[in-house]
C-alpha cells in the first residue's frame, strides 16, 4: 500500500523533510516538543468548519438558523472558548460538560442540555449555572424539571426529544432514532404525543420546540430529510390537537466524517442547502411557519481536526502468523477500535514517504487483548522502537472518552494555530492519578 491514501483531510500532508505535517506543521517535531502520546487539534481546521455551517444555515433559513456544537465530542476549556468565539450554542450532558464551558466562560445561556437521565441534582446545577434549554427525554424528568423551575419561581425553557422512528443506518450503539432506542419519546407509540400534553400543562415548563437525533456517522442526507419530514408532520399534528406552536426545531447532528481515503466526500454547504430546501418547501406545504431550526454536530466540528502521535515501541514479528507494532497509548486513548471495530488511516510520520508494505496489526499497551488500534494495516518494514506513528481523524470521541485503565495518565491536548502550537489540556500525571485518593 503507498501512501497517498493518509490524504484523507486537507490538513495533512508530507513536509520537505519527508515527515508527516498537520495543520502545515512538522508532526516528528511536535512529538519531540510535547512529549507522546499526543492529541494535535488543529484549531484553524476547527473555527472553518464552524464557520461553514454557520454559513450554510444562516443561507438555508436565515436568522432561523441555528448550530450547536455537540461537545461530548471534545469537551475541555479551550474548546468552549473557541466556539464561543465562533458564535456557536453548544449542546452539554452532565455536569462536568457544564462546569467546563461555565469555567471557560462559555455563557449557558447558550447551552443545550441533553441527557436521557438527568438526576436531581444534574437539573439543580444546570438551573444554578442558568442553562437555556433543557432537551428532556422522558415523563420523569418533565416532572423533575417543572418541581425545580417552580421551587426557584422560574420557568424553564425545554425541547422535547421525539424519536421519529428512522433507522439512520450506522453502527448499531450509535443508532439513536429507532421507536426502541433508549433516547427520546416516540411519535409511533403515542407518548411524545403525551409529552407535549403533560409539557404544556406544567407550570414551571416553557415549551420552545422539539430535538430529534437518529445517529452518527451519517453520510446519506436522506437520513436529514426523513426526519425533517417526520418532526414538521408531528408539528402541524401537535398545532392541530392543541393548538401549540413549536419555536424551534432541532434536526440533531450525526453528519460523517472521513477516516479513510475509500470514505465518502460530500460538502456540507450542500447537504444543508438540501435539508434547507426540503424544509422550507414542507413548511409551506404544511401552512406552518418555519422555526428556528437547530443542527447539533459533534464529530464533524472536531474530528478531521485530530490526530494523535505516539513513538513505537515494541515490534513483534510472530512468522507466518502476524506483526505487531506497540505504541505507547491504546484503548485508553482510542477506545473506539474495541467499541465499534472504528477504521483508522496510520501511516509512520517519520517514515511517510517510505513504502508501506509490512502487514501488521497496531496495538496499545494495555493488559487486554483487545487493545487494538487497528487490524491489517501497513507500515513500513523497517518500523523500529523510537519511530512515531501517526492516527488520522482523532479529534472526536477520543479525548472525550479517554480512560485510566491500568492507571494509564491521559495525553495532553496540544493546539495548532497558524503555524503555532500550545497546550490545551496538560498530560495527565501519575500524581494527578492518585489525587483522588484518600
Ligand atoms: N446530538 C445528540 C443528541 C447526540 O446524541 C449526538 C451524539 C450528537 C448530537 C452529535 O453527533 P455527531 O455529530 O457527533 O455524530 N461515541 C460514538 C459517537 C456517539 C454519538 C453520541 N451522540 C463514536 O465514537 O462514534
């Protein structure tokens, strides 16, 4: 296999000394500069991309458009500050997701609050640091939410979740919009009907719309046009019965990203103006007007903004059965091999330019068999301890799900701004470790 496949993002490329470069920088550098494992997040990458839907909706539905940043998908200070400044609202689920925009002076007034078991004191905190819209899921938690709103004598705004009942086709644990998902009140079974109806009642509710969100890693807008199709038909059916007119409309996030050169590309300006052309026609047809309506990507704010370096270590030819290359990360920094067999680009970003042609399974260091990074991949053969190895498309779910298994410390988070680099987020000490520890 040759090399010209770790193309994947306009970020990446080979720099004159032959090493990989992100973001226009030498990545053989940055690993010596900051130390391995390492997460790059390549910040210019970040704020087009924001800019991008941002653009692509205020086109599609003028001031009716809306975008929040999913931020389960990297959440830590620096990343809030960033949308904050990009003018994005964000979409949070727990309490550490708020503390951490609310630290980085992100204002919740501008926040989404998801989560399919918010508990008492979730929905306390986020009325403390004032979150605008709490997305509820279920009966029990209208009823929490309206005991708190009236105990503080207010009225919290909230979107309902409705699962529309599409099967989005992606990996299963990411399918959310199905009538069984754990997510949401579905239209079929008639209890997002009966949501609405307790919602409306509620003193301390302000009901301001509806939230749908069928799943991630979606590369077919029809996916975004049957759910718009199905939440406009449940608005003029919800306006019919009890004459409630919904605000706002959140169509989720989920659109794709690519991890290999063989995925597939597709503009998001298109695929917005698609749904936008869908939406507004429908809305016309329906005789409703159009509401604010709300887009909630993740992946694709942050994802082809990351990489992560690691230095090899151990190379393990076993003949005539299989090479492994050991890194000095794993599944506690990339879970999502393990989870969901996740494809990867990895090419040796001191070698890019070699042939790339010893098949080998990459593998972490962790006492676990499945601590896989990938499965027949290429590298070259004259991999050794001490080179660098490079994993594309890392800036989602990856630090947001990183883990201490093995109490192995998390890497840091390093930041590329035109031709710059900085810290965001420390590399995680054995003394932070034990902090907790009594
Ligand atoms: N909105 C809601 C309500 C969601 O549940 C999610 C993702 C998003 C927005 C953002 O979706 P995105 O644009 O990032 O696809 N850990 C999995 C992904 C889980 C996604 C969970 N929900 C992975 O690593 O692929």
């Amino acid at each position: 296999m040759q090399n010209e496949n770790i193309f994947i993002c306009e970020n990446i490329g080979v720099a004159d000394n032959g090493n990989l470069s992100f973001a226009g920088q030498d990545t053989v550098m940055l690993a010596k500069k900051y130390g391995t494992p390492l997460y790059l997040m390549d910040e210019d990458r970040i704020r087009k991309i924001c800019r991008t839907y941002i653009g692509a909706v205020k086109k599609a539905f003028g001031d009716n458009g809306k975008v929040m940043y999913a931020s389960k998908a990297s959440s830590f200070k620096r990343i809030y500050e960033i949308m904050l400044e990009e003018g994005m609202n964000i979409d949070v689920v727990s309490c550490g997701e708020i503390y951490t925009a609310y630290s980085a002076g992100y204002p919740l007034s501008n926040a989404y609050f998801h989560s399919n078991n918010k508990t008492d004191e979730d929905i306390a905190f986020a009325m403390d640091k004032g979150v605008g819209y709490f997305v509820v899921d279920n009966e029990e938690e209208l009823y929490a939410i309206d005991t708190e709103a009236r105990k503080r004598g207010i009225k919290q705004s909230i979107l309902l979740r409705i699962t529309p009942g599409i099967d989005p086709h992606t990996f299963e644990a990411v399918a959310t919009g199905k009538v069984d998902s754990k997510f949401g009140s579905a239209i079929e079974t008639g209890q997002a009907e009966q949501m609405v109806e307790i919602a409306l009642s509620l003193e301390g509710i302000e009901l301001s719309g509806f939230h749908c969100h069928v799943g991630s890693q979606v590369f077919d807008s029809d996916v975004f046009l049957r759910s718009a199709d199905v939440m406009l038909d449940f608005i003029l059916d919800i306006k019919n019965k009890f004459g409630y007119v919904a605000k706002q409309l959140d169509l989720g996030g989920g659109f794709g990203v690519r991890y290999l050169a063989s995925d597939p590309v597709y503009s998001l300006e298109d695929v917005i103006s698609e749904i936008g052309d869908f939406v507004n026609k429908k809305v016309a047809e329906l005789g409703i007007e159009l509401p604010i309506i709300g887009f909630e990507p993740g992946r694709s704010i942050v994802a082809d903004a990351g990489m992560t370096l690691y230095s090899v270590g151990t190379v393990k030819k076993i003949p005539e059965f299989i090479n492994y290359v050991s890194v000095d990360g794993g599944m506690t920094d990339n879970i999502r091999y393990a989870l969901y067999g996740a494809a990867y680009t990895l090419t040796l970003a001191n070698k890019a330019t070699e042939n790339h042609n010893m098949l080998c399974s990459v593998v972490g260091r962790c006492c676990e068999s499945g601590d896989i990074i990938q499965e027949n991949v290429y590298m070259p053969d004259s991999v050794t301890r001490g080179d660098y190895l490079a994993c594309m498309t890392t800036g989602a779910y990856h630090y947001s799900m990183a883990s201490n298994y093995n109490r192995i410390g998390r890497p840091p988070i390093v930041m590329l701004r035109e031709g710059t680099s900085y810290l965001a987020v420390r590399r995680e000490t054995v003394e932070n470790l034990i902090s907790l520890d009594i």
